[in-house]
C-alpha cells in the first residue's frame, strides 16, 4: 500500500512539473497566454507550447490549448500564420545561417517591420552563456528577407550575404535604390552597420530599420 501511495505521489509531482509554464525563447516554452491565427484566418485565444531541442532545431509544430482549459492540441507550422505573444507577432521562418552556423532551420522569428514590404527584418532569440557569470542569458540576432526572396528564407545579417564589407553587398542588394545604395556605400552615419560598438545591439538595429524602411518606400 505504501508503494503505490509513493508511486501516486510521484507521478502527480511530474504531471505536475510537465504542465507548469516556463519560458526559454520564443521556441522553447510551455503554457505561455497567446493568440494563434491560423492560414485559414481563424483566430484562438488560450495557452501556447513550443518545444525545440535547441537553437538550431526546427520547429514542425505547436500545442495550443483554448481558454482556459488544459486539454492542448498539435498544430503544424504550415497552417500558422502567426502568433502574438508578449505584445510582439512571431510567424516562422526559414533561418539561413551565419558563417558559424552554416544550416538552416525553420523557427518562430519575431516581426520588427510591417509584413509585406520588399525587404523585411525578423529578430531570432537564443540563449548565449556568459562566460562571466556562467548563466544562460537570452540575446537576439537579426535576420533580413531579401527581395523576391523563396520559401519564406530570412538571411542572417552575420552570414555571407551580408559580411564581410556589409557596405559592399549591401548596397549591391539596393542598387535599386541608387541615393539609398550611395548612402550605404559611402558609410553614412545612419546607414553604418558597426560589428563592434558600445550599444552595439541598439545601434546595429537601428540602422537594419533605418535601411530597410528606406528602401521600402524609396520610389
């Protein structure tokens, strides 16, 4: 009798710890409160599940549990349109690696310009360890649909695409836009891609947005 009360204990403990919510990354998380929008335009308001093995998995699909209720079901990645989750909308790419990872993976990506423009920029999550305090601490890295781009696939901005000579290939990629390629070329302030900086992150965004949104309304 003792047994199956210590058997019984333990496997609420672990049904317990497996419906608990976590989050990681945007591609590894557990009961989070999401809206889901569907191909087919449907919305669904409730909890959302994610789960990848690690920063360079692919994501096949989600569990999403309506409401309030618990009892969560599959949904593949290619009847998603997006997800809107912590105030931000997250919709999956195909990531084209940096020159240190040299795959691909399709993942949620956050949406940093407005969806539809001839160039696009997405904000990929994952976790880096300090080597400083050895933790785990979330940081971003940036990646850019091309125009005409196939198969939903977003550049790395660390990828040969981009590096080395970002201003070269660059303004290559908006040659399009001749004031803009010229800008890019000449290595004008507000279009100077700096890989080591201060406020590096801060800055490097700003001049992707700054880019991006010019060329996206260059006439």
């Amino acid at each position: 009798m003792k047994n199956i009360i210590v058997i019984i204990f333990f496997s609420f403990m672990l049904l317990q710890a497996c419906n608990t919510p976590y989050y990681s990354t945007v591609n590894n998380m557990q009961g989070q409160p999401a809206i889901l929008t569907l191909t087919n335009g449907q919305q669904l308001n409730g909890k959302i599940s994610i789960k990848t093995f690690d920063d360079y998995s692919s994501v096949n699909r989600i569990q999403f549990a309506e409401g309030a209720s618990n009892a969560y079901k599959d949904y593949f990645i290619n009847n998603i349109k997006n997800i809107y989750l912590n105030g931000s909308t997250y919709c999956v790419k195909t990531l084209i690696g940096s020159r240190f990872w040299g795959g691909d993976a399709n993942r949620f990506v956050k949406q940093l310009t407005q969806p539809g423009g001839k160039m696009d920029l997405y904000q990929n999550e994952k976790l880096t360890r300090n080597n400083s305090t050895g933790k785990d601490e979330l940081t971003t890295e940036y990646f850019i649909q091309l125009p005409g781009a196939a198969n939903n696939e977003i550049y790395s901005v660390e990828s040969n695409k981009f590096t080395p000579n970002f201003d070269d290939k660059m303004s290559a990629i908006v040659s399009d836009c001749a004031s803009l390629a010229a800008k890019i070329k000449s290595k004008d302030k507000n279009y100077f891609y700096p890989f080591v900086v201060s406020n590096g992150d801060l800055r490097r965004k700003a001049v992707l947005l700054q880019i991006i949104n010019d060329y996206n309304n260059c006439k």
